[in-house]
C-alpha cells in the first residue's frame, strides 16, 4: 500500500473500523488509496430501505479530518435528502462537520437519515414533493426501489 | 475651504450649518487622524478610521469586563452576541447570568481534562495522538485537543469567514465557546491572527447600530452618526475619501429628496424603465384583453394569442370581421382607440423627461468631480506659472467645482422629486418647477464659465492675462448666486414646498414675481 504519509488519525480510525464495525455497516479502505472507502450500510429494520444493502463510497480529503470526508451513495435509492447521483444532503457533511466527527459518526448518522427522511430539507425537489404529498405512495416507492437497486444479489 | 467666505454670505439666512456640510465637501483634512466630531459646525457624525474603530472597540470592551469583573475575550464574546451595545450586555447578564453564560458558551466552571491517561498524558480528540498534559488545551470543557489540532481547527474556521468569532469546542455536542485568547494563544500563523482581528473589528462596524462603512469605493473609512440624528434632518455624510453619501439608505447624497424617494425611483429605474419603453415602442395592446402585442408578420390581420384569439385590424384596432377599410379618417373612433395608449405614452414620456435630467445631472457631475481633479492637479499649478498667482489666490476655482458637484448633485434629486411631485397640485409644481428653473439657469452658467472660460488663461504668453481679475470676480459672483439659488430649492423642497400651502397663489406672487410668468 502506498500510503506512506498517512496520518495516524486514518489509520487508527481504520484499524476500528475494522476490529470493531458499527452494526450494520461495513467499512473497508481500497487497497491501493487508504483515503478511500468502500462502505455498505443495511437498510435500518422499519424503514421502507429494510432488506436492502446500500453501497457508498468515502473519500477523505487532503484537510481530513479538518474538512469532512466526502460521501456518496452508490446504489441508487429513493430518498427526499439524497439526488440521483448519490450525493446526500445532510449538515455534518457541510458546515456543521468537526474534525471530533469521525467516520463512524458520519456513517451513523446516514444510517439515521435511511430510519428519517427529511422532507422539508430537500436534496431532491420532486421526491420530497412526493413525500409530502403522499407519504404512503412514496414510502411504497422506495420499497420498491430498495427491493429493485439494493437486494444485495 | 474657508469657512468665512461663507459667514459672509448674509443675505440669506442658513439656519443651521447643514448647508455647509452639504455644499462644501472635502473640508477636513486627511492629516486629523484621530476621530475628530466636528460639534462645532454642528455636524451630526465623526468619520471613524480602523485605529478610532478598534479604539472604540476596546473601550466597550474593556467597559463590560469592568462591570461584569469578566476576562476581555468573554466580554468581547457577550459584547458580540449583544450587537456591540453595552446596555443589552448590562441588561441580560443581570437579568440571568446564566442563561446569558449557557446562550454564548461560556462555563462558569473549569472542567479537568477528560480521558488523562495515567502519568499525565492525554489523546488528543482529533488526531488521536497521546500527548503530555502541556501540549493538550481545552477550553475549559474539559474536551482535549492538542495544540496542533488546535492550530487547524482554528485555521479552517479563520478561513471559512467571520463564523469564527463564535467559535465553539471541536467536541461536536459541547458548546463551550473558543475566546479570542484561545485564537490567540493558539492560531497556527500570525497571518490568521490577523484574519481574525480584522473580522472582530468589522462585525463592530457591521453589527452595531451607530456606525456604518462608508460605500465608497475601496473606502476603508467608517461613520458614526450621533444617537438622535437624522430624523427629519439630513443623512447626508461625506467621507473623508471623499465620497458622500446618506447615511440612512447608503446611497447617494440625496438632499433634499427623502430616502423613500430615491428607494422607489431606483427601483423605477431599474424594474421598469427599458422594458416599459420598449414595450410602448413596438407594441399595442389587443383591443379585447388588453395584452401587449407585438407585430411580428407583414400582414394588418391580427390574432391575439389563445385564449383570447381576438381577431383585429393592427392599423385601426377594430374588430377584423367588422372590418372594410379603415383608409378614411374618423376622429371620434381614434380619439376612443388611442386614449388608453395615449395615457401609458403620456406616463412613460413624463418619466423620460425626468429620468434624461436625471441621468444627464448625475454624468455631468461625475465629470466635474474628474474636471475638479485636473484643475487641482494640473491646472492650479499651470496658472500659478503664467498668470503668476499664489495659490491661495486660486482657491477659487475649486470652490467653484466643489459647488457645481455639490449642485448636480441636488439638481440630479430633484428631478427624482418632480417626478413623484403630483400633478394636480399646480401650485406646488409651478413654484417647483420655478425655483429648479432658477437653480438650473445659475448652475448652467457656473459650469460654462468654471470650464471654459478658464482654458485661455491656461495658456503662456510670457506675462500675466489682463482678464484674470474680471474672470475671478465672475466666477466668484456665479459661485455665490448659484449656491444661493440652490439653498433656496434645497430649503423650500425640504419644507415640502409649504410656502404655498400657507400662503396660496398671492403670496407666490410676491416672493417669485417670475413664476406666473414662467407657469
């Protein structure tokens, strides 16, 4: 591994990730790029992402941990607080990031984000339109979606 | 600028020195570096420089850390919160210190260093690293950071903008506050202290009631307007960098038009005026739904868009199946036809007239503050040479520029003020119309004289020009009259023209024998 430069910050970080995974997700470095992770969080039981193993990805910057860490969903998913192409509106992740976060509590807290939707801080306008109009409809969507894009085959 | 040269104008009487504020500007010269309130000539504000700025800073704080028997960093935290004003600091903190202390994040306790490890060592929350004691900081909370994660957090707060004044403990659930002895004793560079301070000292300016920056451009100046101004006196300020403007609505100097005034004719002029035109230009409205329509094919046969599809001859508005020729003149149908076009025409060309006089004010006044440079840069020093004067003895040049800039400037606002003058009030407008005529006529004169006639004594011949001394004499006489005729206007607007409401038609009469004239 060429990560020569790494702070012990990550590698720290890293070695619990590992030893001790938060339940529910998964979190392991690329072999070639220690900054970058492949992550995998369960769909929380109750919430119409139930049965559904989302992909991400976790990059952490240059300034990490005084910038926060870069996060995307990769397996499409039908949520008011996260666009197609992944990118999920939550604070920690913006201007309300401390470097006392780390990544276990950024993965927790998207983890939070799958058990309750946002409607009313949207990232995507039309699904949480959908949300707010017809939450049923749109809760029978993402189950949908989950069982199509996150069945983990 | 000499102020006696003013005393001295007698003839009318000025009964506050706003005029002189207004009219002559650029009296105080840059060489006063501290903070000088000019209550002698009655002005209203003190121009604040950034050491007056932080000196006035440091008072207050040091005030509430007196008061209050806290540090100068905690008063600057309250102080802050409070929007600079000591007795909203005073007020709250007596009311309930601690929801006060629990709002702004500070403790009222010192918490020991949590996770010290044994023999004195600590992790650092952030890095992880185990560090001695003495390298680890908290902010009283207890949360342990060491000093270069410090250092980075500060830097990365320092650099997303003023947020850093409120700072909080890295520790995500903790709110204790980080002070400005914690950015001091910690900040990675001198060069974030420094960040740091210049925002302390802008969200003084920014935040607090009495001080504002001066809009100038590139102008680092700020001004304090005294508790109790304005009002129904004037805003206006001017600036050391020269630049005036009305303190209330940091636009223009605008004397005498009120704020609301300028507020509604620059948004006038922004919103409406080239559409509106263009509008009038090249369309008509349909005859049925009154929508803008705008002939876009050779033919008169017109059809107005769904849902009204109303079908219409383009030459005489009416209805296309009603419709032979419309070749022969038929006057009471295109008096009916136009009358609503006539009206909006009628609008849009009173707001032209006002708003070319406007605009041609405020560009001739742009140039003489440029011509006013010249003549003090180049000129002055040109007519010492060849007409052999001191230059004390040309001062009066400049005076003159200094009132042809002081007068666009007032001329360019009372056209704004005509604008919204009603006009079913004809004794207001005609004594309005009157005494800006008159302004206008004086200002037209000072001008031409101030930069044309000044070019042949410019000129070397080897000795002094007979006609200095005549052209002195006019030019200080066009000077006078001009600034009379324009505290006149200035004086009447600003009483609402309410000369006329009192005294009616006869007494118009009387004091402007010329207005049943010009009206």
């Amino acid at each position: 591994m060429a990560n020569s430069n790494l702070p012990r910050r990550i590698i720290k970080e890293t070695q619990r990730l590992l030893s001790e995974p938060a339940p529910g997700i998964s979190a392991s470095p690329s072999e070639d790029n220690m900054r970058y992770f492949n992550v995998m969080i369960l769909g929380p039981t109750q919430s119409p992402y139930e049965g559904g193993v989302f992909k991400l990805e976790l990059f952490l910057p240059e300034e990490y941990p005084m910038a926060a860490p870069k996060v995307r969903f990769l397996t499409k998913i039908y949520h008011p607080n996260i666009d197609k192409l992944g990118r999920i509106c939550l604070d920690i992740l913006k201007d309300k990031w401390s470097p006392a976060l780390q990544i276990r509590t950024v993965l927790l807290s998207i983890q939070a984000l799958l058990s309750a939707p946002n409607p009313d801080d949207p990232l995507s306008e039309n699904i949480a339109k959908h949300w707010k109009t017809n939450e049923a409809e749109a809760v029978e969507t993402a189950k949908e979606w989950t069982r199509l894009y996150a069945s983990g085959a | 600028m000499d102020e006696n040269d003013l005393n001295s104008d007698d003839e009318i009487a000025i009964d506050d020195d706003c005029y002189y504020d207004f009219f002559i500007k650029g009296d105080d010269p840059m060489d006063s570096e501290d903070a000088k309130s000019r209550e002698g000539s009655g002005q209203k504000y003190t121009i604040l420089n950034q050491a007056d700025i932080r000196k006035r800073q440091e008072d207050v704080i040091a005030a509430i850390s007196t008061v209050l028997s806290v540090s100068g960093a905690t008063a600057t935290i309250l102080l802050r919160h409070f929007n600079w004003s000591v007795g909203k600091v005073h007020e709250a903190w007596f009311a309930d210190e601690d929801v006060v202390r629990k709002r702004v994040g500070l403790l009222n306790y010192e918490k020991q260093l949590s996770d010290v490890n044994a023999g004195d060592r600590a992790t650092c929350g952030i890095c992880f690293d185990v560090y001695p004691r003495y390298r680890i900081f908290s902010v009283g909370c207890g949360h342990p950071f060491c000093r270069e994660c410090w250092g980075g957090y500060i830097s990365s707060a320092i650099n997303d903008g003023p947020g850093c004044l409120t700072l909080r403990c890295p520790d995500v659930s903790c709110s204790a506050a980080a002070d400005r002895d914690i950015i001091d004793m910690l900040a990675l560079s001198d060069d974030d202290k420094k960040k740091y301070s210049q925002y302390l000292l802008r969200s003084y300016v920014e935040e607090s009631k009495q001080i504002k920056w001066c809009p100038g451009p590139d102008c680092e100046y700020a001004v304090e307007f005294d508790a109790g101004g304005g009002g129904d006196d004037s805003w206006d300020v001017s600036c050391r960098c020269s630049y005036s403007f009305c303190w209330n609505c940091l636009e223009d100097s605008h004397r005498p038009v009120d704020c609301q005034t300028v507020s509604s004719w620059l948004s006038k002029n922004t919103d409406e005026s080239e559409t509106k035109i263009w509008i009038l230009a090249r369309t008509k409205p349909c005859p049925r739904c009154q929508k803008s329509i705008e002939k876009n094919g050779g033919c008169m046969h017109m059809t107005c868009n769904p849902p009204c599809r109303y079908e219409f001859c383009w030459i005489c508005l009416g209805d296309w199946y009603n419709h032979e020729t419309c070749n022969r003149y038929n006057e009471a149908a295109d008096v009916e036809a136009d009358k609503n076009r006539e009206d909006a025409e009628k609008h849009v060309t009173k707001y032209t007239h006002y708003f070319d006089r406007w605009a041609a004010n405020h560009s001739s006044r742009q140039k003489a503050i440029a011509e006013m440079q010249r003549v003090q840069s180049v000129q002055i020093r040109k007519l010492i040479e060849t007409q052999g004067k001191a230059e004390y003895e040309l001062l009066f040049i400049t005076d003159a520029w200094e009132q042809i800039i002081g007068c666009r400037q007032v001329l360019k606002w009372t056209y704004a003020y005509g604008y919204y003058l009603p006009e079913n009030e004809h004794t207001k407008r005609r004594l309005f119309e009157f005494l800006q005529g008159e302004a206008e006529t004086g200002l037209e004169r000072l001008h031409e004289c101030a930069e044309l006639e000044l070019n042949q004594f410019l000129v070397d011949y080897g000795s002094p020009l007979e006609g200095f001394k005549e052209f002195e004499v006019k030019l200080k006489g066009l000077t006078m009259v001009t600034r009379k005729y324009f505290e006149k206007l200035v004086r009447a607007l600003e009483n609402g023209l309410s000369e006329v409401q009192v005294s009616g038609t006869e007494e118009i009469g009387q004091n402007f024998p010329m207005a049943s004239a010009e009206g």
